[in-house]
C-alpha cells in the first residue's frame, strides 16, 4: 500500500512549523542573541523538508487510509521533537539528546513536565513555549482531520454530525484546518491581552499565554505568582482551552447560540468544575488555615487548572488537606471537553460510559425492554459506546503495565502513580503534588518511556493498537 497522503500531512505539518522558527529569530536578532541565526537556519531546512515530504506524496489519490492517518498520528510527534531538539543542542548547552527528546515531546503533546528547569536562555524558553502552543494547534487540527477517520467518535463531539464536517477527502479537509487554526490563533491572541491586563508583562505574558492555551503548563512555565488578578487570568484562560471547539465552531456557523445551554458536556464541566472548586475550598475553610475569599480562589484556581489538563502550580506551596490531591488527581484523568486542547479521558466519553452502565443494569432488569445509550437525548451510536468502552480497557491496560515498568526506576507508588497518570493525561501538574517537579534525575530509560506514555495519551492510545492490528492483519482481513 501507498502513503503518499501521509507524506503530504507531513510535508504540510513541516511547512507550518517552519514559521514558528522566525518568531525566536527575530527575538533573538532583536537583544543579541547570537543562537539567532541558528533559527532562522533551522527554519529554511524545515521548509525544505516540508518541500520533500510533499513532493514525495505528489500522486496521492486525495483521500486518507486508516492506516496513513494511523502512522501519521504516530510519526508526526518523533519529526516534531527531531526537528526541535537542534536549537537545544544549537546552543552549546551540552545537554543529553533524551533530555532534549523528553523536553520537546513533553512541551508537543502539552504536558508541560520539564527536564531541563526554567534556567534556559530567554531565546530557548521562548522556543520551548511555541512548541507547546504549536502542539495545541496540531491536537486540534487532528481532531477535525485525521483522527474522525482512524478512530471515528473520538476526534469529534457527539453533537456533531461527522458526516457534515468531516471526510477523509482532502480537499474538503483542508478548510476546516484553516478556520481551527484562526480561531486558534484568535484565542491566544486574546489571552495575551488578558494576562496583560492582569499587570503582566509583555515576555511573561506572551509565554504564559502560549502555555496555557495549549493546556501545557505544569512545572514547565516555573509556577504562577499568587496574585489574585494573575490568578483569574489563568483560570480563565484554561478554561478557554478546555472548552469544545468543535461544537462552539459549529454552533456559531449555524447562528444557535442557544443551544449552548442545553449541551449535555457543557454543563456537565461546568457542573463538575464547580462542585470541584467548592470541595477544594472547603478543608482550608473548616481548618481555618486560610481565609473563605483565600479559599475559594485556590479552590475554583486549581480545579479549572486540573480540569482543564494545565496542572499549573502556584509559586507558593500550598499545603493541600485529606483527599485534596486525589481529587485533583481525577480532574486531570477526566480532562475537558471533546474537541478541546485539554487531555484526559474526556467528559463526554465519562458520561457515556455511565449512561452505558446504566443501560445494562436497566436491561438486566427488564430484559424485554429495549434501552439505548443516550447523551443529552440524542441516541450515542452502538459502535461509539463500544469504541470508548473498549478504549477505558485499553487505557487501564497501558496504565497498569505502563506503572510496573516505571516503578523499576525505584520511584515511591505514589509518585509513580502521578508521573504515569501525568503522562497519559498530559497534565505533568499531577507529578508536582508529589513533589516531582522535574524528570531531571530519572534513569535515561524511564524518561523515553514517559516520552512515549505522552505521545499514546495524545494519540487517544486508539490510533496506535490500531496501527499495530494493520501491521499484523492478514491481507484479506480488516481489523
């Protein structure tokens, strides 16, 4: 079988990342910094690059396979990471290639955990925040593109009829890149106005803004100063970046802008995030050890930054009570809503799952009555309700296999527990509750296995089963 679609979607993923090059540059250029020119470099080849994936898939027949679009989910996190690992090592740093491999992968897929701390260059904290945004971007792309066709429910909301807004066509595929990709765009741009109204600065504020839209914060971007205005600015930034694109995309295409009050995932996070926030404010309260204003700000602030799959910290330490952290812990495991750039497991897929638990006690009950999954009245396709149940299965697998061979680097279980929790739900905040705030001092090993944990919890997990079931299919067989 030919990929000539895949080596298009990569040449196209290379020709967008090559600009992103430009941005550093020009920063550099501007206060001295003499790694400038090795961006400006880097970003010519990048666009070569792109030039040869794309002449390489020239004859392509215009419609994506499951298995190029499976390969690409694959592929295109290791190109990504090759291709910013070189201003790292461009610097003279001399930095172990898997620590570099583990930053970039771990800034990509928005996790946000760090190897190398926050004492890098301006120029390299700049670059290490635009390949988390630009992660953010390519999950999101993804979602209307590639992953509707390899893993049909789980690139898209439920509301969402895919056969209207997506098609494995090309051609038809490109346009809503274009319009995810400017809006995109448009909510970075204003969250960077609403960090500077909340009295950041300008380089602060632009690299904060880029961290949390993404929904890759955590220890990465260092902790947030505890200022009350700051605080608000970055709780409601993650929220932007846990809500549904997809269906805010389409609502506001077809003018019903009512119907977002009776969206079954939006209420059902907005439901959670305030019930979240109300149980985290309410042990500091009853302990006295902060006042009810303190109380309720750390609350709502660390149940929309863990809801939303940021795991921003604050620079302060704050003394968490009984149950706080596992709470925060299943907040990051359940993530934002589908079509967002948060992680997890997703709210929507959690509210099927119940509805589909209830379905069969009812028919165990009434064997004789016919029942359907349903999710905010609409009817759930069967072959959906099954692709996420047998996707829950697969993440506990990867999960509980994924924990014994961490707990080989002779990690506590609880601090093994979070560090693959954070990689699956790319939420590395859930390894700073206990205190593991850098991936500095873990064997070589340990940290490639959590660089691949991130990308599998990327992926959807799905997508790379499905790619191994292609490998060793018989050729007259379909998995």
């Amino acid at each position: 079988m030919r990929f000539d679609l895949f080596w298009v979607l990569m040449g196209r993923t290379a020709y967008v990342f090559a600009p992103l090059y430009l941005i550093p540059f020009g920063y550099g250029f501007a206060f001295g910094d003499p790694l400038a020119g090795s961006f400006l470099a880097l970003g010519v080849l990048t666009a070569i690059l792109g030039m040869v994936f794309g002449n390489m898939g020239r004859s392509h027949m215009r419609q994506l396979s499951v298995q190029e679009g499976a390969l690409f989910l694959l592929a295109v996190w290791f190109l990504l990471a090759v291709l910013g690992m070189l201003p790292f090592h461009l610097a003279g740093l001399h930095l172990s290639p898997v620590d570099t491999f583990f930053e970039c992968i771990s800034a990509l897929t928005t996790t946000g955990m760090t190897a190398l701390g926050d004492t890098l260059p301006p120029t390299l904290i700049l670059w290490r925040g635009l390949m988390s945004w630009f992660g953010g971007l390519l999950f999101i792309v993804i979602l209307v593109s590639v992953l509707p066709v390899v893993g049909g429910c789980f690139g898209m909301d439920f509301s969402v009829r895919q056969e209207r807004l997506f098609s494995p066509l090309w051609n038809r595929m490109t346009r809503p890149m274009r319009e995810m990709t400017m809006l995109y765009i448009a909510i970075t741009g204003i969250s960077v106005l609403i960090y500077l109204a909340a009295g950041d600065e300008v380089f602060p504020a632009f690299i904060l803004a880029l961290f949390t839209i993404s929904s890759g914060a955590g220890p990465m971007t260092g902790g947030l100063s505890p200022k009350p205005l700051l605080m608000f600015g970055a709780g409601f930034v993650a929220l932007l970046s846990a809500l549904p694109l997809l269906t805010l995309r389409q609502m506001l295409h077809r003018r019903a802008e009512t119907a977002l009050t009776r969206h079954m995932e939006l209420r059902a996070f907005f439901v959670l995030f305030l019930g979240a926030g109300a149980l985290l404010s309410v042990p500091p309260i009853l302990h006295g050890t902060q006042t009810l204003t303190g109380a309720l700000s750390y609350g709502f602030f660390y149940a929309i930054s863990f809801l939303s799959t940021n795991g921003l910290m604050l620079q302060e330490e704050i003394p968490f009570h009984n149950g706080s952290e596992l709470l925060l812990i299943l907040l990051a495991i359940i993530g934002g809503c589908m079509g967002s750039a948060a992680g997890g497991f997703r709210i929507s897929r959690v509210l099927v799952l119940f509805s589909l638990a209830r379905t069969e006690l009812l028919r165990t009950l009434h064997p004789h009555m016919v029942f359907a999954v349903r999710q905010g009245g609409e009817i759930v396709p069967l072959h959906s309700a099954g692709r996420i149940l047998v996707l829950a299965f697969i993440t506990a697998a990867v999960f509980s296999l994924s924990s014994l061979l961490i707990a080989l680097a002779g990690l506590s279980p609880i601090k093994t527990i979070a560090l693959t929790v954070s990689c699956l739900t790319t939420t590395g905040g859930v390894a700073s509750l206990t205190d593991l705030d850098t991936a500095a001092m873990l064997p070589a090993w340990t940290k490639i296995i959590c660089s691949l944990l991130m990308i599998l919890g990327r992926i959807e997990l799905f997508a790379f089963f499905l790619f191994l079931g292609s490998l060793f299919e018989d050729t007259g067989h379909k998995w």
